[in-house]
C-alpha cells in the first residue's frame, strides 16, 4: 500500500526530475514538495489534483491514496479505530442517501 508521497516520488524519480524542476513546473516550493514525498506534511485537495495532472497520473488512486493517508494517521492511535470506521460507513451511506432525496 503505497502512501501519496511514495506514489509522487516514485513518479518524480520514473521520470528522471528532480525536486527543484517539479517545483518550478508545479510553483509549489520544493521543500514543501520534499515534505509532501516523505510524509510529513499534507497537500490540500487542489495540489493533489496538480499532481495528478502533473505527473499523468489517475485523478482517483492518486486521491485515493491521499485520503487513505489522512485518515490513518487521524485514527491510527484511537483505540477503537476500526469501530469508527465501521461507523463512517454508516454515515456516508446514510448522507449519500439522504443526499438523493
């Protein structure tokens, strides 16, 4: 299961760049660029999005990987991690229904 700052530098390095060229082509700043790749800071939604136009890759793995990450490091200490989870289920199918109406 690889993390969103596994997923972009692996693509950042498959395609021979270095992080002071992503930053320039992105305008994120390249230290910013290099938290996000080793897991110590999280990018917002759009700069996702940016990724994934950037480096061609999937929109949804890409945000998929990035909202796994969010929340298992929220719960990650929670002892009743995967209760909270089963619950969140409950109450996205419940908002997705109640969304129809």
């Amino acid at each position: 299961m690889d993390s969103f700052g596994e997923i972009i530098k692996r693509f950042r390095e498959s395609n021979g760049l270095f992080l002071r060229q992503v930053a320039a082509k992105m305008d994120i700043d390249q230290a910013i660029i290099s938290k996000f790749e080793r897991g110590e800071r999280k990018p917002t939604k759009e700069q996702v999005q940016k990724f994934a136009r950037f480096y061609k890759i999937e929109e949804e793995k890409l945000m998929i990987a990035w909202l796994s990450d969010k929340v298992a490091y929220e719960l990650v200490e929670e002892k009743n991690h995967y209760k909270i989870l089963s619950v969140a289920e409950q109450k996205i199918r419940f908002l997705k229904i109640k969304k129809k109406v």
